[in-house]
C-alpha cells in the first residue's frame, strides 16, 4: 500500500469518523425531539381531558346548587315531599337530559335515604349509605361536594349541594352527568388523537349490577380491540405511564396511561391517550435525510481534498525518501538545499537530513582515527598480557619499562604500582603465615595439656557428684522420719488434750451431780418439815375426834391413817438425806481424784509437746540440710556438666588448633609459590627456585 494512499485513506476515514459523530447525535436528537414533542401533546390532551372533567364537575354542582336554593325544593325536602318534587321535576326531565347531558336528578335525606330519583322516579326510599360516598360525606359535612364516582348507572360526574330550611339542613340534591363515550369525543374531536377509559370494578355496587364487578371500557375515536392487558392495568396503577409506540391502522401511533381518581383520589379508571405520530415522523424523518444528504456531500468533498493534499505531500516525501536512500547509500555529496527551503513538516525533514549527512562525513573521520587509536591501544594490551602472564607464573618483579606515549603512561604507573603493593601485601602475608604456623603449634600443645586436665577434673567431680547425692538421700530418709515422729507426736498431744477436755466435763458433770444432791437433800428437809407439819394436824385431828366422840370416829381413823402415812414420809426423808450426804462425800472424792488425773494428764501434754517441738526442730533443721545439700548436688552437677563441656570445647580447640597449624603451613606454602626479589627478605619455596633455574 503506496504512502499516497495511506495518506487518503486516513484522511477519509478521519472525515467518516466526524461525519459518524455528527450524525449520531444529530439522529438521537431527532429522536428526543421526537419523544418530546409527543410528551407535550400527551400533557396537552391530558390538560384538555382533566379540564373538560372539571367543567363538567362544576356543572354539575351549580345545577345542584341551584335546584336547592328552590324554597319549593327546600320545602317539599324538608317534609320529604315525594310526590311534590315528582310533580316539580319528573315531567320536564327528559327535555333536561337532552339538552344538558344529565343522566341522574335525586334528593337524598340526611341519613342518606333516596327521596326521589327524577331519572327513575319509581325506585326511592333505598338506603344509599352503603356504596354513595359522596352522598354520605354531603350530609355529613352538610356542604357542597363533587367529583367522579360510581353508582349504579355507572361512573359519573356528580355535583351535590345541601338542602336547606331555615338554619336546618334537611337533606341533599345532587346531578349526575354521564361519563362516556359521547363526552369523551367532545373532548376528543378535535385533532387525530384517540382515548381508552378502562373504568375500574368496584365491589361495593356488584350487587346492583355484575358488569361492575369487571373492568368496563368506554372510548372515543378508536373501536379496535383493547390495547392494554390486566398487567398493564395494574403497571398503571403503580405509576407506570406505559408509554409505547406501536402501528395503529397502518400508521404510527404512541399511547400513554395515566390514573382518573374520584372525589376522594381513589383510582377509579385508567385514561390510555392514544396519539397519531405519522407527522411528527415525518418531520423527524425529513430533518435527518437532510443531514444526511449534508454529510454525504461533505464526505464527497472530503474524499477530492484529500486525494489533491495527499498527491502534493507524497511527491514532496518520495523527493525526501530518496535523498535519504542516498545517504543510506554512504553518498554524503548530496544536495539538499532546495528541500530544506521547503516550510513545515517537509523543511524539517530536510534540514535533519542535512544534520545526519554533517554527521556521516564527521563519523567517517572519527573512523579513521579510531583506527590509529585500536592500533596503539593493541600494543599495550599485548605488553600488559605479557606482564600478567609472568604474574600469573608467581613472578611478582613483572614491571612494564616500554614506553607507549603520553596517553598510557598513567596506566603503565598505576600497573607497576599495582604489582609492586601486590608483592608487598605477599611477603607481610608470608611472614604472618611463619607466625601464625609457630603460634598454631604452641596452642596445639597448650590445649592438648588443658584437655587432658579438664577431663581428669570432670571424672573427679562425677564422683564427688555420685557421693552427694548418696548423702543427699540419707539425708532426706532422716528428714522423713523426723517429719513422721512430728506427726506422731501431734498426734498424742491430740490426744492428750481431748483426754484433758473429758476430764473437765467429767469434773463440771461430778460438780453438777454435787450440787443437784445438794438440791435434793434441801427438798428433802422440806418434806421433812411437811411430814412434821402433817403429823401435828393429825394429832389434832385425833383430839378433835375423841372429844366428837362417836361422831368422829371415821375422822379419827383417817387421822390415824395421816398421822402414819406422815411419819413413814418423815422416816423416807431422813434416809434419802442419808443417802444424798453420803453420795455428795463420794462425789466429792470423785471429783478430788478427777482433779488429780487432769493435773497428771496437762504434764503429760507439757511434756509430748516439749517432745514433739525438739522432733519438729530436728526435722526442720534436717529439711534445711536437705535442701542445702540438693543445692549443692545441683551445684556440683552443674559444675560437671560445665567441666564436661570445657573438657569438650577444649577437644574442639584442640581440634581447632591442629586445623589451623595445618592452614598455617598450607598457607605457607601457598605463599611460596611467588616469585619476589631477594631485597623482600622473603625465601622462596625450593619449587620457586627449581622452577627459576630452569
């Protein structure tokens, strides 16, 4: 692919690039247009509907409030004058509904019973509190009220307005306009647009009539077939606008939904606006063809200039893209001044091209030169191999004298003196190699000696070792045994004390029995003294019965009978006293003896617990031993193992020291391998010199 065409093809395809992206946004633009002109017409009908609904809402509620500002309607409300409102309004209805759309004329009472329907003046009296919201809420707020709501003929625009007598409300009259298809194309009539009302079911009315319990559809200037299912239906009611566009009668057309609410903004019917797109298409469409018809034509001529630009700049680089073969070509007389006179990219060019001919015809000189420079530099590199050669022999007196000018003079000094700190640093190396070797071989001797010492220390402390801890056991068998004789011990004053502790309870238990006799023997002076009392009374007694003589004779036996029983008692007394004085002496030997064994039983506890404090002496003194002595058994095993690694670490050393005598005259040698002046004071090795001889 030639240059020219590159050039062409990139220019043209610059221009379809630009010619893309002008024509992309020009074409969504058109489109937004489009969407937004259709969005307008949709708010426009939507305004126009709502406001028709409005107007019509407000017919409705001046017709109402009309009819109740009637005295004759106030009245006959006020007495629910059926009959009355029926001669008033009944006959002349049907003109009414003709002329003004109304589909429904009824009174209602405050409780929300129908007075009289005018459409249907046959059916009243009907409760309508169940399903007439608007009704109820009337006569509840007893004020004026309207808006859309379903009834029995369906949905409608009503209007209420409360019936008055005097400062009393006395009942309600509302109209009802109808909302359907007619109304619908009134609004509708004007323009190509189109409307479906889908009129949502409502239970609180299916009784009065089962076409209300599904969902009904009313339109205007469209009799096909429903456009929106029951899913759309309830997209709608979530908020969804369902805007589409979609073909209708063979020509574009787009719908969009939106919710009717009643008087109380319940959703009572979904209002699905349907537009005619077929001129706004074509105004979208003619205004794109036209800018595509310009873009055409700018790419048309696009495609000329670059064909003319691209021929003039290729005849200028293929003059350019020769001189630069020439040059590749090592031809440096070229001429290139009439191209450098050139402006832009192509005098640039030219005029590097005349700096890389300056440059070839000075790297041409610098070869020649460089050529001299290898030369010289070769005689060096073969003097310095040679040198490095006898180095690399052991020669260390290898030194350059050859002259190779100015420029290697430094590097010929920095040789030399290179080779001469080299046969330096060998002959101190060689000397601390003789060092080393001699102190290597006194340290070898000096730690062959201390190992064998520190293995005969390590054998004497394992027996002194093995010896503690022989003692260390007795010991802590007598330990052992002294902490068991305490314990013993312990054990006895135990027991010495609870022997002690029965004694006192055996003396206070003698000092009570003591006392209670005590007690007993005073009790028994008290009977004596109440035998003593008793055998006075009978004696008497018994006087008394012999001066009654034969009447007193049963007394005078019972008086006998006491006097006896008393001396008897007097007689017990005196031997229990008897026996109480001599039990009080025995207990108090008792207690005498019980004295004396708690006495001996203290000098015993005195004396086990002197005892038994000496043994726990002992036993803490031969714990204290104990742990000395494994203080020092650990000591000593501590000390051993210490010694053991010492006897170790001088084998090591030992080991260590015989390596490094090795390397020492390893090193030695090593060193004798250089070949040095006898000015060094340095001897060479026997194989330097057998070598130097031959």
């Amino acid at each position: 692919m030639s240059l020219r065409f590159r050039i062409f093809l990139a220019i043209l395809i610059s221009a379809v690039i630009s010619a893309l992206l002008a024509a992309v946004p020009l074409y969504l633009g058109s489109q937004k247009l489009a969407q937004e002109g259709g969005d307008r017409e949709f708010r426009q009908i939507q305004g126009r509907l709502e406001a028709s609904m409005a107007d019509r809402v407000q017919t409705a509620l001046s017709m109402a409030t009309v009819v109740a500002a009637m005295p004759r309607v106030q009245r006959a409300v006020d007495k629910q004058d059926t009959k009355g409102l029926h001669r008033l309004f009944v006959k002349n209805f049907g003109e009414v509904s003709a002329s003004t759309g109304v589909a429904q004329f009824q009174f209602h009472s405050p409780d929300a019973i129908s007075i009289l329907r005018v459409h249907k003046p046959d059916l009243y009296g009907d409760d309508l509190s169940g399903f007439r919201r608007l009704v109820v809420a009337a006569n509840q707020q007893q004020r004026a009220l309207a808006g859309l709501e379903r009834g029995r003929a369906g949905l409608g625009i009503r209007g209420i307005a409360p019936v008055r007598q005097g400062n009393d409300h006395v009942g309600t009259v509302e109209f009802g306009l109808r909302f359907d298809s007619a109304f619908l194309e009134d609004i509708f009539a004007e323009g190509k647009s189109s409307v479906e009302m889908y009129l949502l079911p409502d239970d609180s009315i299916a009784d009065f009539s089962s076409d209300d319990s599904g969902l009904q559809r009313v339109t205007a200037y469209y009799d096909g077939p429903p456009l929106l299912s029951a899913s759309d239906i309830e997209k709608a009611l979530q908020g969804d606008p369902l805007r589409k566009n979609f073909p209708l009668n063979d020509a574009p057309a787009a719908g969009q939904a939106y919710v009717v609410n009643d008087f109380s903004g319940k959703p009572v019917a979904i209002a699905h606006i349907i537009i005619d797109q077929t001129s706004l298409n074509a105004i979208t469409d003619a205004v794109l063809w036209q800018s595509l018809i310009g873009i055409a034509v700018a790419l048309g001529i696009t495609t000329l200039l670059a064909f003319i630009f691209g021929r003039q700049l290729t005849q200028k680089l293929t003059l350019v893209m020769d001189r630069m073969s020439d040059l590749s070509q090592g031809k440096t007389d070229i001429a290139l001044d009439d191209l450098a006179r050139e402006k832009g990219e192509i005098g640039h060019m030219a005029n590097r091209l005349v700096v890389f001919r300056d440059g070839l015809v000075e790297a041409e000189t610098l070869r020649t030169q460089q050529t001299e420079v290898q030369a010289q530099q070769s005689r060096v590199v073969k003097a310095l191999e040679t040198a490095l050669r006898r180095v690399a022999k052991g020669n260390l007196d290898a030194a350059i004298t050859e002259d190779f000018g100015a420029d290697y003079q430094q590097l010929m000094a920095d040789y030399n003196h290179a080779i001469a700190q080299l046969r330096d640093v060998i002959t101190a190396i060689a000397q601390s190699a003789q060092a080393v070797s001699e102190s290597a071989d006194h340290i070898s001797n000096s730690t062959d000696d201390l190992s064998n010492r520190a293995e005969h220390t390590a054998a004497t402390l394992e027996e002194t070792a093995a010896a503690l801890q022989h003692v260390t056991s007795a010991v802590s068998d007598s330990t052992a045994g002294a902490r068991a004789a305490n314990d013993s011990g312990q054990s006895a004053i135990n027991k010495a004390r609870a022997g002690a502790d029965i004694v006192s309870g055996t003396v206070s238990a003698m000092t009570e029995i003591d006392n209670s006799a005590k007690e007993i023997s005073r009790i028994s002076d008290i009977i004596d003294d109440i035998a003593f009392q008793t055998n006075l009374l009978a004696v008497n007694a018994g006087v008394e019965a012999a001066r009654a003589g034969n009447a007193g004779s049963g007394f005078a036996v019972v008086a006998a009978e006491v006097r006896s029983l008393a001396q008897r008692t007097t007689e017990a007394a005196r031997q229990i006293k008897t026996l109480i004085s001599t039990s009080g002496e025995r207990v108090q030997h008792g207690v005498q003896f019980v004295n004396e064994t708690g006495a001996a039983l203290d000098d015993i506890l005195h004396a086990v617990e002197e005892v038994t404090s000496q043994i726990r002496r002992i036993a803490e003194l031969s714990e204290e031993q104990s742990q000395g002595l494994n203080d020092v058994n650990l000591a000593v095993s501590e000390l051993d193992k210490m010694t053991q690694k010492n006897a170790e670490m001088f084998q090591k050393s030992a080991a260590d020291s015989r390596i490094l005598l090795t390397e020492g005259k390893n090193l030695k040698a090593l060193v004798g391998q250089f070949e040095v002046s006898a000015q060094s004071g340095f001897a060479t090795s026997p194989q330097v010199e057998t070598e130097q001889a031959a």
